[in-house]
C-alpha cells in the first residue's frame, strides 16, 4: 500500500505534465501562443519546481517525509483549480508555476520515501513504481486531452488534476513514515513498529535498524562535503541526468502533437500521443522484473542503445505517418524500459545515507533545471530544424551507452550501507 501511494507522487506528475501536450492546441488558440510563449506555458511547471526543491531540502531535518509529501498533495490540488480557471497566459504560467512547486516535491520525497521504506531485495522494483506512475499519469492525461481536444475543453484536462491529487493527500495520512528519518531523529521505537509492517522477520528489521544507526554515526554531508569527499558519485549522476533529459524524451512527452503537426501529420498526433503514452506504461511495465534481475547498469545500456535506431528513422522516414508513430513508440518504449524508472531508482541507491536527501536536492534540481530549459527552447528549435533534431538525440544516445558500460557502479543486491562503504573506500 505504500508503494501505490508513494507512487501516486509519481502519477500527479505524470498527469500534469502529459495534460499539457494535447491541451497546447487548444490553448493556442485560445490565447494566441507562437513558438515562445509555448515554451514559456509548458516549462513554467519545471521552473516552479527548483524554489520547491531548494526549500524543503533546507527542511528535509525538520519536516518528515509522508508530511513533506502531504504539503505536496495540497499544492497539487490549488495549482490544479487555478490552471481550469486561468484567463490568460500570465495567469497560466502562474498556475503551472504552483503546479511545480508541488512537483519538486513529489519527486524528491517520493523517490526517497520508498527507497528508504522498500526491503533491498526489491527496492529496485518499488522505485520504479514511481517512474510507472508518472507513465500511467501521462497516458491517462492523454486520454482526458484526447477527449476534451474536439471541443476545447482544455480546462477539463488541466483542472482534473484535482481529483488525484485529493486522492494521494488522504492516503498520505494513513501511510507510515520514514523508518529512517525516526531513527535519524531519535524515535527508534516507532520506527521499529513501522518495519514491522514492511519487513518479514525480527532479525531484519533490527538488522536493518543498526545499520542505518551506524551510518548516522558520522556527521551529515554539507555542499562542501557532497561536492568534495562525494565528487565522483554526484559527477556520474550529473552525466546521467544530461542523458536522461537530452536524448530528448520531454520532446516526445510535451510536443508529439507539434511535432506530427510540423511534419504536415496532424491527423496522426492523437495517435501519437497514445502511443508515447502506451509506450511509456507498457514498457516500464516490462522492465520491472527485469530492474532487480539485470541490474541497473544493463538496463541503462540497453535502454539507451535501443534508441538510437528509431530516432533516426523517424528523420529520415518523417513524411510517412505508419513509419514515424512506429519510430516514436519504439523510441520513448526504449526510454521507458530502462533509463526513465532506472535512473530515478538509481540516485537514491548510490547517493550514501549521510548525503542522500541533500544530494537528491542537488540532482532533483539539475533535472528540472535541464528539463525547464530542454522545454523553453524545444519550441523553437522544432521551428529552425525540424525533425532532424532526432539525429543529435541519438549521437547523445550512442555516446550514453560507451559512458554508462565504462563509468557507472552496479547496485543490484547491495544494501545502501554497503554501497556508502563503497565511495568510502573509493575515496580513500
């Protein structure tokens, strides 16, 4: 049950990042937007989620993770009214603004709240819950929008947001908190009662409770330490980040409908939004098994070179509709396969305990950072070169492949402590 709602963190994510793309249309027309102001009403929900991040990392000791998570939930639930009810551009942007705030948190404290409550037997899998959830959030946008699209009703699709986000707030406050934050903040009983619900046998749990004492025997990291003594881990999820975000999947996610549009398919762009969508749910889905079996660094690899081919097919076979909605849907399932529910179960795994929450901060930000501005300008650099933009996500994709086989470190099967003695080791 923690899992489902830990993951519906993921799902208001999901939904209101997919609403936009077959919302833009209509919106469009409604407000008049040019290449720019698409950029700027798409990107704002990003950019809204770097104070929110910068904030509650500064009161990640203070606030526990199911509260901060709450906090989330009712800015999801404002941002989600406002945006039915914006009358102009300005007032939407703001409105994606609040969205965003709340969406920096919920994929901040998300990923860290399940990664700290999951056995490590599966923790890769309860992780990528989370990237499932953003999946099934964009398809079932996709459908609120596809249906909505005929009449305009592109209020009905932004505003509906209101109704998980009701949903993930209520249960919120019946999922237990963090067995790691009690014990960090001195509550080792409470936090024994909630591993009673969550782990098999007294041995592991109290197992588990001394190892993560252990860890907090040692002063927490500050930026001097993250980006000192941790230099090398927060480099490689800085790489990985640039990967996640400029082998160009928020191109597919936001803009299918602009895309298709651009290459004289219009009719074809419901079609593909589904199949992004579908392609995103579907995938993932098959990766689950696969997360704790393979490993993470063999599911990057793969992911990462099965996207190569179909970018390019969709550039050079752009003017027909069967070729390019194929090469679309082979392109993001190949995303979703791996790097997209990999990497955000990745952080937190190779993040050490005494600079996990800072350093998620750190690296929640850059990828928002990196989407904010991939989103601002995709607009425009759809408009100068078109579709053969393709063509540099999969250089970036190929090259992504050589870096994660020679660079990144396997988790799969290694607690968190083990992994913290690790870069220990490492930097010593």
């Amino acid at each position: 049950m923690f899992a489902i709602l830990g993951g519906f963190a993921g799902l208001l994510y999901g939904y209101d990042s997919g609403a936009i793309s077959l919302a833009l249309p209509s919106i469009t027309n409604s407000f008049g937007l040019n290449a720019t102001t698409k950029g700027l009403v798409v990107s704002f929900l990003l950019f809204g989620a770097l104070p929110s991040i910068v904030v509650f990392t500064g009161l990640e000791k203070k606030i526990e993770r199911r509260n901060v998570l709450i906090i989330g939930g009712i800015v999801f639930i404002v941002g989600s009214l406002l945006s039915a009810f914006a009358t102009s551009t300005a007032y939407l942007m703001a409105a994606r603004f609040i969205l965003g705030i709340a969406a920096g948190v919920a994929n901040m404290y998300g990923l860290i709240y399940l990664s700290e409550l999951a056995p490590k037997h599966i923790r890769g899998l309860m992780s990528s819950l989370y990237q499932l959830s953003v999946n099934v959030g964009i398809l079932a946008a996709y459908g609120v929008g596809a249906y909505n699209l005929p009449t305009n009703d592109w209020r009905w699709t932004l505003g509906l947001g209101v109704i998980p986000a009701a949903i993930f707030t209520i249960g919120m406050f019946c999922s237990p908190q963090s067995p790691r934050w009690l014990i960090r903040d001195h509550q080792v009983d409470k936090a024994r009662r909630v591993l009673k619900k969550v782990r098999v046998s007294d041995k592991e749990i109290e197992g588990e409770i001394t190892d993560i004492q252990n860890s907090l025997k040692t002063k927490e990291a500050g930026l001097k330490e993250l980006f000192g003594t941790f230099r090398p881990v927060l480099t490689l999820l800085f790489v990985l980040t640039a990967f996640q975000v400029f082998t160009g999947i928020n191109a597919a996610v936001y803009y299918a409908p602009e895309i298709f549009h651009n290459l004289g398919l219009a009719n074809a762009s419901i079609i593909a939004d589904f199949g992004v969508g579908g392609a995103l749910v579907i995938s993932t889905l098959v990766s689950l098994p696969f997360i704790d079996r393979l490993g993470r660094k063999k599911l990057l690899e793969i992911s990462l070179g099965g996207q190569v081919l179909p970018a390019i097919a969709l550039c050079i076979w752009s003017n027909n509709a069967t070729v390019a909605i194929v090469s679309i849907f082979l392109y993001v399932f190949m995303f979703g396969f791996g790097l997209g529910p990999v990497f955000w179960s990745y952080v937190p795994e190779i993040l050490p305990l005494k600079a996990r929450a800072l350093g998620m901060g750190v690296i929640t930000f850059t990828q928002y950072l990196f989407n904010a501005l991939f989103s601002l300008v995709f607009p425009i650099i759809l408009e100068a070169i078109g579709i053969n933009i393709f063509y540099f996500f999969a250089a970036l994709s190929l090259f992504a492949v050589w870096y994660i086989h020679k660079y990144v470190l396997e988790t799969k099967g290694r607690s968190l402590e083990d992994i913290e003695k690790y870069w220990e080791t490492k930097e010593g």
